[in-house]
C-alpha cells in the first residue's frame, strides 16, 4: 500500500509504418494517452490501449483524458493509501470506462512492483521468459501486396498470421494465402463487421483450417455467437465481447467461443486480465493476447501477461518494428523463431527513452492531490 502523490497525463502520438486497415477503419498513426505516477518509493508507467476515435470501442483518447483528469485521478490522488488490488473498488462509482480504469490500474502496479523489486511477469506467475508471437495483417488494397505482406512477415519468424477481413474481402483474401502457405498457423479477425445472415461465408471459411475465426459479429453480442458456434466448424474467438471475467465466463457457459483474446487495457488492467486467464484455464479454454498497436510501455505490459500459463496460442505481441519507425521505448525484437524475451527488470521492465518522449508528446498535464 502507497500513497500516490503526483500524477502525469501524456497524449503521445507516433507514425505508424504503414496505415493499418479493419473492418471498422484506417489508422496511419498512433495516439494515446499514458500515466506516470509517482508514489512516495517509485515511479509507475500505464499505457491506454483507447485510440482517436471511438470505433474500437467506446472510449477514445478524450474521453479517457476526462475520465482520468475529471474523476479516476482525484479519487486516486485523495487516497492516503492505495494499491492496484484496492483500484476496482474505488473506481466503482464510474460505470464503465475499462479503458480508462486500466491505464490507472497498471501504473499503480508498476509502481508497487518496482518498489518490491519484483517484475510483472513473475508477479503474475510466469510459467515462460518468451512469448510466441503473431502479427496481425491490416486488409491491403490488393491480394499481392497481402501476399508480399504475408511472406514478409513469415520471413522474420512469425508464427502465426491473423488475416483482418471485413464483408467482401474475405474468402477472396484467406484462399490466396492459405494455398501459398498450406501448414501455417491462421486465423482471421473480422472486428464485428457480419452478422448470423452471412453465415454462409462464416461458414464457407472452415475449409481453410483457421486456427480461428476472431470476433465476427456484434461487439457486444454473446448469444448469436453462440448460434453460430453451433453451425461452424472453425473456433470461434471473442475480443471486444470480452470486458470482464464476467463476460468471459458468460461466453464460454453459452458456448460463445472455444478461444479467448485477452486484451489487458479492454478489461480494466492486468488484474481483470489475470481473473479472465483463470476463468479460461479452469475451463479448459485456450487464451492469447492481443494487442492494440501499443508502444513499448503497453507491449511490455502484455508480454509479461502472456507469460501466464494458459496463454497458450500465438500473441499479438510483435515487435516494434512492425509498427513504428521509431519505438518509444528501446526496441522489442523478434527473435528469429518467432519468440520474444520479456523484460524481466522491476515492474514492466521499461520507462520511455526521454528524447523520444519528448519527442512524441502532444499534451501533457499534471495532476496534483
Ligand atoms: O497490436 O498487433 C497489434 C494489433 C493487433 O489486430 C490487432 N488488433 O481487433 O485484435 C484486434 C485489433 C484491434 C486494433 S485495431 C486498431
Ligand atoms: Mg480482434
């Protein structure tokens, strides 16, 4: 337990190195909002996975700012002692806002960990020191850039290709590669972009084997995954459903999915992460990580989260260089078979370089008790 006494609001904005194109959008950069908190011992880092608009979700960059200027912050800072374990409690007079909640949430557990000197990782019962790693593949305008992609990315040591696809650039899209790499692992991610009358090209794609069909239908939906679960071959995999370990133990009682994507920044922070992780390993459930084109501070948040035992497919952890020209962190490398180490310094195991911080900064805001 601590008293947090000063807080930072930073709005950074990074280029990415290529635009990056779901169902729902085109993103050519990245902005976000980070934390640092400062405690009586240590220094804490939290990034938001929240980004410009508010099509992922509902929170974007603003609406976090104000969630955590306006009422986290304040609540936080008015405490004479508090812990990451006690944040969902004094969080719970705001509804929602998970985004918001987690950045605070991973901050304050940065700080405590860095202050015992003991790394996220191994506080969260790491059963690995590197992490498998995935990428995921923005839809291209035509099926020979997908492929050059594709080849690029399998080239460095990828191992596993997640195909985003969108209503029309499906099956066109899977066939291609699927033939060019029969025994690779891949998967798909439609982002809420079809609904149960299009489950004939849903279901069309069980002939290409994918390792899963990530979040076809509504973002909020449980029950017509379940429907469609039941008429499909293919794993179904839930990401934006899933904002709790609540949610998490609804799905898998209806038979939503077979497979989890574990967002921490989704959930509220890595400790609803961690309850969702329990409530798919005791049922037996594969879980991954996903991502959110985070910038080092939030990739190593989710490399230590994947180090947990039942994370047991493929992450959407890759490595900066797949995002940004420029990290904001030292650079995460892919290790050529397709791994990649976890910091294992105190807490996350990385603080921003402060040049390229300064560098990326858009606001900044001190909050102060
Ligand atoms: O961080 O590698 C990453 C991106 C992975 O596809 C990815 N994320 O729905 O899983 C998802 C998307 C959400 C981000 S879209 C900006
Ligand atoms: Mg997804």
């Amino acid at each position: 337990m601590t008293r947090v006494r000063r807080g930072e609001l930073l709005l950074v904005g990074l280029p990415l190195v290529r635009p990056f194109r779901t169902s729902f959008g085109v993103a050519d950069r990245k902005e976000c909002v980070l934390v640092r908190v400062e405690t009586d011992a240590a220094e804490g880092w939290g990034e938001c996975v929240a980004d410009i608009e508010p099509d992922f979700s509902s929170e974007w960059n603003q609406s976090v700012w104000g969630a955590i200027e306006g009422f986290l912050g304040p609540a936080v800072l008015h405490e004479h002692d508090v812990s990451a374990g006690s944040l969902s409690d004094l969080f719970r007079f705001v509804r929602g806002n998970p985004m918001a909640k987690a950045t605070l949430v991973n901050a304050i557990l940065d700080a405590e960990l860095r202050q015992r000197d003991e790394s996220l990782a191994s506080y969260l019962g790491a059963d690995k020191r590197t992490v498998v790693c995935g990428v995921s593949v923005g839809i291209t305008e035509t099926v020979d850039e997908l492929r050059a992609q594709v080849d690029g990315y399998l080239a460095e040591g990828y191992r596993r290709i997640k195909l985003k696809i969108a209503p029309g650039l499906d099956l066109d899209r899977v066939a291609p590669i699927r033939a060019d790499h029969p025994d690779i692992l891949l998967s798909v991610d439609a982002n809420a972009a079809y609904t149960l009358e299009d489950v004939d090209v849903l279901r069309a794609l069980d002939d290409f084997e994918l390792l899963m069909i990530e979040q076809p239908l509504h973002h909020e939906d449980l029950v017509q995954h379940a429907k469609l679960q039941a008429q499909i071959r293919s794993d179904l995999c839930l990401d934006e459903s899933i904002r709790s370990a609540a949610d998490a133990a609804a799905a898998l009682e209806l038979g939503a999915c077979r497979i989890v994507n574990i967002k921490q920044g989704r959930v509220g922070g890595v400790l609803e992460a961690r309850a969702v992780h329990d409530v798919c390993l005791r049922a037996g459930v594969p879980a991954w990580c996903g991502g959110m084109l985070e910038t080092g501070i939030g990739r190593a948040t989710n490399l230590a989260l994947a180090t947990m035992p039942g994370f047991t497919l493929p992450n959407d952890t890759s490595a900066s260089a797949r995002y940004f020209p420029e990290d904001l962190t030292e650079p995460f490398v892919l290790a050529s078979d397709g791994t990649m180490e976890v910091p294992h310094g105190p807490g996350i195991g990385v603080v921003p370089l402060p040049d390229r911080l300064a560098a990326c900064t858009l606001r900044r805001e001190v909050l102060e008790a």
